[in-house]
C-alpha cells in the first residue's frame, strides 16, 4: 500500500539521521513513511501529521501542544509495555514550502493488522478460532489496555485496524496496540480546521463499525476506558464470526445498532455456541449505559477468561517502573508479548525542535524492497492513520462526527526509556501526583444536576486537564505539623460564625479536634476557616480545588449519583448521620435526623479512609460525610454554557463548601453534585478540606 508524497519528502534526511526512502500510506490527517535511521541502519516508521496547514495561525500552537503531549502520552505507555507500539523520536520538520509540521518515529513492524488478517484468513477459507483462541493471541492487546485503563487513559478507537499481529497469526504470533492518543489530536484539528461544518458526510475520530452508544451520542455520556472494553467485545464477535458486528451502512444505522437495547451484538445474536456465563460477559461488554459496562479492559478480559476457565489475565509490566500515580502501588507481571523487529536505542540521543529547514540530502532511496507495514497502517486500512472524511457507505473507515472528550494524558515519569525522554524533551514533564495524592484523568463531564435543587442546576458541560487531587481529608497531625513550624495559623478551638449562641459554644466546641491533637490525629481537621485553608495548600505547593475538580474527582464522567455509584446512601459507604448522630445529638440538646436506619460507628468525626467502600470511581475517600470541604470557588449561579476549566466568578461575599458532614441527614446532601455556600470566615466544626494540585 502506498500514497501521494504530497510533503515531497522522499530523498531528503530529516534531523540528519532519518533517510526518507518511500511513502507506505496516506491519511486525511498523516502521511506515513519509511525511513532509515542512519546510525543503527535500521528502518523506522515517520509518522508526519500535517493537519496542522489546515487550521488557522491562532490555533495552531495549540494543536501543536496537543501533539506533543500526546506524543509523550505514546511515549510513556509504550515504554512501559512491549504490547504498544514503541515511540522513538519526536520533532518538528519544514515542508519545501516552509511549512512547519510535528513528526513522530515509531519502531518499524513487519506484519500485517488483524483487520488484513482476517480478511486474508476468510477469503481462503480458513475456519474460524474458537474464542479461546482469540483470547490468546489479543491477551497482549488487552494488557496494553488494561495498563492504560489503570491510568485513567482511554484509546477511544480500538479494532482490527488498530491491531497489529507479528509472526504467524495461526501460530506463534504477538500483537501490538496502534494509535494511543491519536484520537483526541485528530478530533481537535477537525474541529479547529471546520471539519464539522463540511456536507455529504459525517465527521469523526473514532471508526463507527466500532463505536459504542458515548461516541454516538453524547446523551449516553461520556466516552472513557468502558468505551474501549464496548469496542474490544466487539473485535472479539468479529473474529469469531467472520461478520460485521454492528448492522448498518452509514453513521445513523450504525449509532441505531449501537445503542439498540433489543439487539446487542452478542455471541449468541451471531448463533455462535457460548455457555451462559460468556453469553453473560458480552452482555455486560456491550450494554448500551456506559455505568453497565465493565468498567476497564482488565476487569472485562479477567471475567472472560474465568467464564472461559483460562486463567487470569497478567498485566503488562510498568518498565520504567515510575512513582506511583496513586498511594496504591502497581502490580503486574511481565508481558506476554515480545514484538518482532524492534528498533531498540533509536531517539536515546536529546530531541530538538526544528525550527528551520531540516539539513536535506537529496539521492536514491535505499528502495528496500519489503513492503513492512507500521502504526495504524494495516492491509487497506488508511484511516489508521487518522480521521479520513467518511463517506456513505465506507464503514470501516475511521471517519469523523461529535467529538468525543480529550484523552488524558499521562506525563512521562522521569525514570522512563529514551523514547519517554526524548518526547519529554519537548514539553515540561508533569510530575506523577505525590504518594498521598490521586491522579484524575481530566476530561469532559455534566457538572450539576437538572432534576436536583436550585443551587445544582443546570447540568453544564465542563471540562477539565488533568489534575491531582489529596486521597483523604487533611489530618488534624498534618495540618498540626505546618501551624507547630510557624507556617500555618494555629486551627480553631471554637467554633466561629455570626449570631453563634452561647448552647452551640457549648455543644460544639468541643468538637474541634485540634483540641485532641493526639487522641484525634487521623481525624479531620475542623474549625479552619477559608483562608486558613488555602494557606495551608499553598504552603504545601498545593491548592484548593476549584468546585468543578472536586466534583470531578467525586463522581467522574458517568453521570452516577454518590461517588461509590447509583445504591442509595448507607453506613458502609461514609460517615453520616445513623443512629449514633441521632443518640449524640439527644444527649446533647441538638435535633440530629437519621439519614439511614442503622449506626456508622462514628457519632462525630470519623478517622480519615474509615469507609473505603464509598471511594470514588478514581479512588478519592471521605469525599462525602465526615466533613464539608472549602474549595476555591467564590459562589455563583450555575448557567447552561459549555465551560473549560471554570475558577468560579472573580469576587463573591462566599465562598462554596461541598460534600456533606457526620451529621448529613438528607441523601441530597451528599449528592456529589450537591452545592453549598458559606462566609469565607466561617470556622465549623463540620468544615475542613483536602487540596489539589
């Protein structure tokens, strides 16, 4: 398979190392090359994207970056599996005509992609794997996956094309994962260049003979790893039947079939013979809601392969073996997979930008007569490249239509390979979040709620970068350690807010457990004010959330009801107002109501990660119950327009508090989306805060 040298590369050298010999492929968005780096003398794959000449001067910066974050997104993962396809180098180049565009070298694969696979293996007749078979040569594959999905990183485009099979694919074979992170760069160039307005087609990024209800629609909510496990089941049918696993023609069949709850595209809708219990996996793979779904790759494929009696998956090994994105320390075992022809050393040395014409040599290419086949380029399958323009009728292309929400990206750790470096040599390294604090993804979610009260609505599109955010509430002892070296205030013994009674002094200063520093020290600290808690923060290198970043953290992008899920609010999920609130608050003169019919454990404050069980789908703990938490936001009505990373109004006379405390007695207050507002000089015995970073 060949393209159109429309950059007129061919003959020249870029970076004085990589001699361009021929054009492999072509794309709506890329231009695919081989090359050979002239000091291992050993072919490499240019990937040269040249989307960036159809958007305008404005926001061609911003791709830019996009580009290489998400180029050291490639980077990190592949340096940490054998199952992603290796990232070498990345730079700019100029165009004869002075044109600068971004290049990435990736490792040179001989093979052919399991979309090529599987039409050469149906047009001779072959007979079908069974779907242990099909397990065995994706279970790499589904590693990849499911090291990225541990991250919070979604592929948002699996499928054959994107599946490149090495060695003999009825024999010994290993695969490799294509074009993470292309996705969200090809979505955002079509969007910048107009794409979107363009007639006779839809417009997408992700490929629709393989996309799940989210992509569709957003009215299904939000696309994430799940969006990958709907798209993987789908590959799975696929190869056990020989048949197209979604029914339709164009864009609107396909999202029909998508999202058509009476007909899921399961084994047993193809007539193929499954037991119960695989019948049952693919049902959960492949429903319509997001929340239905398994919610990672390595949940989905270890479940398969339980219904299958295989054993379970093993995942991919973090090479680079970085600091830990969360308290939680990675586990993993080495990867099954050991690619074929890769080109190892290559980008070790520092990477530049160009910002001139790269130093050509023009002469015959080496004219190597074997056609390998690279990244995201399989046998007829050029919309692997990137956000080919669908036209009618052309389903397996990778078309273009609503956006979906931007990947995250995951920064290379400092201890990663030479490919980690060399793509870091172009954007500042993010640090991986501190042991005490949880990495969040960033991305698109509906913050608020239209079916709850006024200060909730209405729901709006927000979204957000990535951020870190503290696993627990601040520690009484942490909070101590920072007011005892002169670099906090000391926290409150009372209890301070305006027209406050004698009986509430009474009641509840004693509450403040800075007056217990040794007996509460795990405890939350309370009785601190706004100021006293974004001081505390910023004396850490840290800041309070915004309000959007703590709802994000709280609930994620499904659209759940409580941080754990959608069950209704009980003693095993956070400390909130039980029995043992209610017997306190008689004892003590105050009128507590019960939330629900059963005791937490804890009448008051509760020890920080005392209840597990309701940690958010990103692993954050406490973030309802126990205590209010100040943001950073001043308070402000909510209005109906689309927001990117919202900081609240500039000035207010409050500042928001959310998640509820130990004596929450209604479910609503506990509500992720719940909001409320206070004076910034408030100090409560039933306010403290966690930060952000």
């Amino acid at each position: 398979m060949s393209g159109s040298d429309t950059l007129r590369l061919v003959g020249r050298t870029i970076a004085d190392k990589y001699a361009v010999e021929s054009v492999v492929g072509e794309g709506g968005f890329a231009t695919v090359y081989r090359a050979t780096h002239l000091l291992w003398k050993r072919p490499v794959a240019l990937k040269v994207f040249k989307s960036l000449g159809d958007v305008s001067e404005k926001d061609r910066q911003k791709l830019l970056d996009e580009f290489i974050q998400e180029g050291a997104l490639l980077a990190d993962l592949s340096a940490r599996t054998a199952a992603i396809v290796q990232a070498r180098d990345i730079a700019m180049l100029a165009t004869e005509e002075g044109q600068f565009v971004p290049y990435m070298v990736l490792e040179w694969l001989d093979g052919a992609t399991l979309e090529a696979v599987l039409a050469s293996e149906k047009a001779r007749g072959l007979p079908f794997r069974t779907l242990a078979e099909i397990v065995t040569l994706l279970d790499p594959a589904a590693e990849a996956l499911a090291l990225a999905h541990r991250k919070g990183i979604a592929h948002r485009d699996v499928k054959p094309g994107n599946l490149f099979v090495l060695g003999d694919p009825r024999g010994e074979a290993s695969i490799k994962l294509l074009d993470f992170g292309i996705a969200k760069v090809v979505s955002d160039a079509q969007k910048m260049a107009g794409s979107f307005t363009k007639t006779g087609g839809q417009v997408t990024s992700f490929t629709i003979a393989y996309g799940a209800p989210e992509q569709f629609s957003r009215t299904h909510g939000s696309t994430g790893p799940w969006t990958d496990v709907f798209a993987l089941a789908l590959v799975l049918v696929e190869a056990m039947t020989g048949r197209d696993p979604l029914e339709g023609d164009d864009f609107v069949q396909l999202a029909v079939a998508s999202a058509n709850p009476e007909r899921r595209p399961t084994p047993r809708t193809f007539g193929v013979v499954v037991g119960d219990a695989v019948e049952s996996v693919f049902l959960k793979a492949l429903a319509v809601k997001p929340l239905d779904r398994f919610q990672t790759a390595g949940d989905f494929w270890n479940a398969l392969r339980q219904a299958l009696k295989m054993e379970p998956m093993r995942l991919a090994t973090d090479r680079a073996q970085p600091r830990p994105l969360s308290s939680r320390p990675p586990t993993g075992h080495a990867p099954t997979a050991v690619a074929t022809g890769a080109i190892l050393g290559v980008g070790a040395a520092p990477v530049s930008v160009v910002t001139a014409a790269s130093k050509t040599t023009t002469g015959r290419p080496s004219g190597s007569g074997k056609l390998g086949l690279f990244v995201g380029l399989g046998l007829g399958a050029v919309a692997a490249i990137g956000g080919t323009v669908y036209a009618i009728g052309s389903k397996k292309d990778a078309a273009s239509a609503p956006s979906p929400p931007p990947s995250a990206t995951a920064a290379p750790s400092a201890s990663a390979g030479p490919s980690a470096a060399a793509a870091a040599a172009l954007v500042p390294a993010k640090a991986p979040c501190p042991s005490d604090m949880i990495a969040i993804p960033g991305g698109s979610f509906f913050m608020g709620n239209d079916d709850a009260l006024p200060l909730e609505r209405p729901a709006h599109q927000v979204e957000l970068a990535p951020f870190c955010i503290d696993r627990f509430e601040l520690s009484v002892e942490k909070y101590k350690a920072c007011s005892d070296a002169g670099r906090c205030k000391r926290a409150g013994t009372t209890n301070d807010w305006p027209g406050i009674a004698d009986h509430d002094h009474k009641v509840f200063d004693p509450l403040c457990n800075v007056r217990d520093p040794e007996g509460k020290a795990k405890h939350p600290i309370n009785c601190v004010d706004w100021e006293m808690s974004d001081k505390y923060c910023r004396e850490q290198g840290k800041r309070l959330p915004t309000e959007a970043e703590w709802e994000f953290a709280a609930r994620g992008p499904d659209g759940r009801k409580y941080p754990w899920g959608d069950d209704d609010p009980s003693a095993g999920f956070m400390n909130a107002c039980g029995k043992e609130c209610v017997a306190w608050g008689s004892k003590n003169g105050v009128d507590e109501k019960a939330m629900y019919d059963s005791d937490d454990g804890f009448p008051t404050t509760a020890p920080v990660g005392s209840f597990p069980k309701g940690a958010s789908r990103y692993g954050v703990e406490d973030v309802v119950g126990n205590v209010w938490e100040w943001v950073a936001d001043y308070y402000g009505p909510y209005t109906k327009d689309e927001q990117k990373a919202p900081t609240g109004p500039a000035e207010g006379d409050e500042r928001v508090i959310r998640g509820g405390s130990w004596n929450a007695s209604y479910a609503s207050w506990v509500r992720p989306t719940f909001r409320y507002k206070d004076t910034p000089a408030k100090r409560s015995y039933g306010i403290g805060f966690r930060c952000a970073q």
